[in-house]
C-alpha cells in the first residue's frame, strides 16, 4: 500500500470516484463533487493499495489568529474507510500520515474536531484532545463552534513548531476562531 498525496483539484478521476462513493456509504447525500473551499488549499491524501483507495482524507489550511498570535493551521476532514475493511487499521494509517505531512509541512499546529465516540481512534494515531476546546468555524458573521446544541465533537491537536509549543497552554479550554468559511463551516 501506499500513500497518495496532491491537490483535491489534482487527485486522479479514478480515485476520485471511488473516494465519493465511500463517503457517500459514511456520509448519505453529502458530497457529489470536489466542494472544499479552494481557499483552505485543499489537498487529498488517499491510501492505496494497487488501484483500490482503501482510506481517504482530505487536509485543509489558514492562518488563526489565537491569543494575539498568527498561527498557520491544518486539519483533517472527510477521514473515511472502505466500508468492508474497516477496523484493520487503515484509517489510522492514512490518519498517522497526515499528521506527519502536516508537521513536515511546516504547519505551526494541526488542529480538528472529530465525533466524541472517535477520540481514542485519533488518539491512536498520534493527535492529542484539546478537553473543553472548542473550534469556531463559520464566519466571523455567522459563526459555527463545536459546542453548539445536538453536536457532541472533542478538538483534537498537536503542535509542531516551538512558538506553538510554547504557547500550547493558550489552547486549552479556549474558543479557537478558526473561521473556515461557509463551504467548510468546521473542520
């Protein structure tokens, strides 16, 4: 197996397909087409063995602003597993990897929500949870938090450079102002 990583724009058709039909399985009625915000440089990261996409995930990006800091930010969305092999640790091989391209990347911290019943999961690939957290997305206008009423998500993080790590503490338990538009309320 490997590991594929380009521009969502650039991810080859015969990839794409498949990966809309597995998040269609996870997902009924969402996605038809690529809809991230091109603003957020979206790029996919597709873990392939032969010509099946057997796990898939798509990494976002901005700048945050956060306790008077400029942070350049990255985290996942749409992580999803073939249907059939979930449980066989593919996921949280595709998952371990972005981390690891996002600090190589230069990334200051990879920040993200996740299904509070999928910590342990993110947990296992390397992400550690923010507790009491909670991500802003949305507008400034018409904001979108992970704390609103019938959503149960937990704030996962790492923090790769040393201004990050220093400052690491001002995460916890705070409101992050990710702010990551309308076609990506939250990540």
């Amino acid at each position: 197996m490997r590991v594929l990583s380009c521009p969502e724009v650039e991810t080859p058709p015969e990839f794409r397909d498949q990966v809309l039909r597995m998040q269609h399985q996870a997902w009924p009625g969402g996605r038809t087409s690529l809809t991230h915000d091109p603003v957020l440089r979206p790029v996919s990261m597709l873990l392939v063995d032969a010509d099946v996409v057997v796990a898939a995930l798509d990494v976002l990006a901005k700048e945050i602003v956060h306790a008077g800091q400029v942070y350049s930010a990255a985290g996942l969305s749409t992580v999803v597993t073939r249907q059939d092999i979930r449980g066989r640790g593919h996921g949280r091989v595709l998952v371990s990897a972005a981390r690891d391209a996002i600090a190589e990347r230069g990334f200051d911290i990879g920040l993200f929500t996740c299904d509070r019943p999928l910590q342990g999961f993110y947990e296992s690939a390397g992400w550690r949870p923010l507790p009491g957290t909670v991500l802003v997305g949305g507008t400034v206008e018409a904001p979108f938090a992970s704390d609103q009423p019938g959503f149960d998500k937990v704030t996962m993080a790492d923090f790769f450079s040393e201004a990050a790590k220093r400052n690491q503490s001002a995460f916890h338990g705070a409101r992050v102002g990710l702010y990551s538009g309308e076609i990506d309320k939250l990540w």
